[in-house]
C-alpha cells in the first residue's frame, strides 16, 4: 500500500493540532482527511467514513453566494485550486446541517511537493467576522 | 560447486549528531552515520559519516562507488573529505542525495567541502566524481535497485530501500514519522518512510530518544525507541536495528533502554553496532 507523500502527512498532523475546520483532498478533489473541528461541519466522523470520493462529500455543502443564490461548484475556492493549483480565499454561505444559512469564509491552497509535483489541496473554514 | 554470491551489510557508524569516542561509548561505537552494502565488487555506501574513513579502505577491488546520502546535516557528510577513494584517479564515486527545491547538492555539498572549513574543493578532488540528484525514485545500480523517498526530517532527507533480488535493506538512519500532536498515525497511507520499510529484511532506523527524553525534542527530526519501535511493527520488518544513538548515551544506557523497549514489544530489534556484518542470501 503505498503511503502519501510527506507533504500529504504533514498537512494532516498540522489539521489534527488545529482548532477550526480543515479539508485536505487528493489532486482529484477525493477528501482524504478532515479534522475534528471539520467533523461538526459534515456531521460525520473521519473515524466512521475514512476518505470520502468527491462525488459524495461535495454535496453535503449547499453553497451560497452572499446574496443567497445557490453557488456553481466552479466558483467554490477549494474546487478552482484543483482546477489551476492557485490558492483562493472566498466568503459565502452554507447551510449548516440544521437548515441554517452559516456565513463562512473559506480558504484553499495547492500542496506543491518538494518535487515541485501537486499532490493534493487543502481547504480551511473561517467563521467571518462581523463587521 | 558454485558458490551463490550475497549481499552483505556493513556499518560503519551509527552515532547520531557528532562523534563521540571513549570507553563510554567503546561497544556499539563513537562514529557517525555510515553503512555499506556490497554485492560482488559492487559497493553502496549510505551516508558519510565519520565512519565512512575506515569504509574507504576496506573495498579496493571496487573500481566504482556509489555513496547514497540521506541528507546534509553534518554528522552525515563530515567524513566525506577523509573518503580514500575521492582521492584515488582511478575510481570512479557517485554521490546521490536529495534535491532541494533551491540549491544543487553539488553547490549544498560544497559548502562544506570547501574553504574555509575544508582545505580541497569538491570540483578539485581526484577522482572521476558524478553527483546524482533524487526525490521519491527508483533507480538502478548495477545489481541494487535502490527506492529513494522523502521523509519526516528537517530540510530535505530521503531514506533508502536496497534490493536485491528478494532482500532488502532499508536505511532510515534519521527520521521523526511520530512529529504531530497525536504522534504516528497508525495506518500505513499516512506513514511516513512506510514504503522503503515495508517488509525489509533488515531496516535501520532512528531511535535516538527515550520517551521520556522525546517530548523536549519534539521537531528536531528523530524517534523515541517506543515510536521506532511502532514503526517497525507497522511496516513489519523482520528485524530492526535502532540507531542514531544519542551522543549522550553510553552503553551500558542504550542496554537498559533496549532492554526495557522489549519489556512492551516482541519486534525483532537490536542496537545498531559500529561492525555489525549481515549477509542476506
């Protein structure tokens, strides 16, 4: 079984160590990871799931622009740094899991290995702050 | 009757960070990293180390030389300069290292093997000399085929798995696969170093710390026995050997520690020893 590059790992144990929501996926956009804080946003357990391919965790968000018009994937940060490797910084809105619209800001960045190779993104939930 | 050649394991130094001589440290030996695996008159060296001096000498029958570095830190390298065969115009050395993403390992071994810390330069020496880059690869020479891959250490480090034919040989010398808040996580994806490891005949591994010491020491790129220890029950070598022994250890230590290691563990382990031979056949 072949493990995931270092970067991939470090990644991980820094998200572990961290108290607000983070995302890290293969360079397919499949979750390979999320922490505890990013539990409360699924409302699934990495422990209970393991990795998750990207047809199945994408829906759980319904995202929305700040507007409240339903957001196309393509506009969500996480999904442009898969698509051009570019890190994206975005605010918009979720549904939470009980029927509430959640004001979040989201930020993704590409894992460039040492090799220069892109192994993988990683997306990390804000709670915004109120103005 | 012909007589079936092996590949045989030597180390030459396992003392991790610096030197350390006298009657403390006589047993399991004072020099640092250094391993060589010779099959034939083919000749791998791993590491250069201050054991490396005395590897220099042992193989004249070997025309070509290949030294795999796992990375730059000085009680890795420090013993390069005083490699007989550098000097010797009929040999032929290849270093290989890891690449970083900034500077070649020529111009990040140069550094050292220059003025004012070394009185010949590396373009200078003797020798025919090729240096060789590498990153997570798999690439021949001559009868090894040779795995390089990243792996937990400050600045750039690989470790390496030698194969031939069925046997394996995995050198780890400096490794932290434990660095995060939870320590390893305990499946083999999201292992570090797990892939040269897996299975290896024998592997050698970082176990420079007690537990007790580990926590103080936490990001500085090496592994408590116990973690060792899990590491090489999860990739399930068949037999281990601690090493990168702590300069303030002696002897007599590193028994007690290994002996109370195997209190809670029935890996196959031992202490790495300076003129341990091995043969895998």
């Amino acid at each position: 079984m072949p493990a995931y590059e270092i970067e991939i790992i470090l990644n991980r144990q820094l998200a572990d160590c961290l108290s607000i929501p983070v995302f890290i996926t293969d360079t397919d956009g499949n979750l390979i990871f999320y922490n505890e804080p990013a539990e409360e946003v699924l409302g699934k357990r990495f422990e209970d799931t393991g990795e998750m391919p990207v047809e199945e965790w994408s829906t759980v968000f319904k995202p929305l622009d700040n507007d409240g018009n339903p957001m196309a994937p393509e506009e969500l940060p996480l999904v442009k740094t898969l698509s051009d490797q570019y890190p994206y910084h975005r605010n918009f809105q979720i549904i939470s899991l009980k029927g509430k619209k959640q004001p979040i800001s989201a930020t993704s960045y590409p894992i460039i290995s040492r090799s220069g190779n892109f192994v993988g993104a990683v997306a990390i939930f804000w709670k915004q702050k109120l103005k | 009757m012909e007589t079936k050649i092996k590949m045989k394991v030597k180390l030459w130094g396992v003392r991790g960070s610096i030197p350390t001589s006298g009657p403390d440290t006589e047993k399991y030996g004072g020099n640092t990293s250094c391993a060589s695996v010779v099959y034939d008159d083919h000749l791998l060296v791993l590491d250069g180390g201050t054991g490396i001096r005395q590897c220099g000498g042992a193989y004249p029958a070997s025309k070509r030389i290949d030294i795999l570095l796992t990375h730059l830190h000085l009680d890795h390298i420090q013993g390069l300069g005083f490699f007989s065969p550098l000097f010797d115009p009929s040999k032929e050395v290849h270093i290989w290292g890891p690449a970083s993403s900034s500077q070649s390992l020529f111009s990040r071994i140069s550094r050292y093997l220059s003025p004012p810390l070394f009185p010949v330069l590396l373009r200078d020496v003797p020798c025919k000399l090729e240096l060789h880059e590498v990153s997570n690869s798999v690439f021949d020479i001559g009868p090894f085929r040779i795995q390089s891959s990243y792996i937990i250490h400050p600045g750039p480090t690989v470790g390496y798995r030698v194969m031939r034919e069925n046997f394996v040989f995995t050198y780890i010398p400096d490794h932290e696969p434990a660095l995060g808040s939870h320590g390893m996580i305990q499946n083999p994806k999201w292992v570090s170093g797990y892939d040269l490891a897996e299975g290896a005949d024998i592997l050698l591994h970082d176990a420079q710390y007690t537990k007790e010491e580990y926590p103080i020491r936490r990001g500085w790129g090496h592994s408590s026995i116990e973690d060792a220890g899990l590491f090489a029950s999860i990739t399930s070598a068949k037999h281990t050997l601690f090493a990168h022994h702590d300069p303030s250890h002696s002897d007599a230590f590193l028994e007690e520690m290994l002996a109370s290691f195997k209190l809670s563990s029935d890996v196959s382990v031992a202490l790495a020893m300076e003129g341990f031979e091995a043969e895998l056949a």
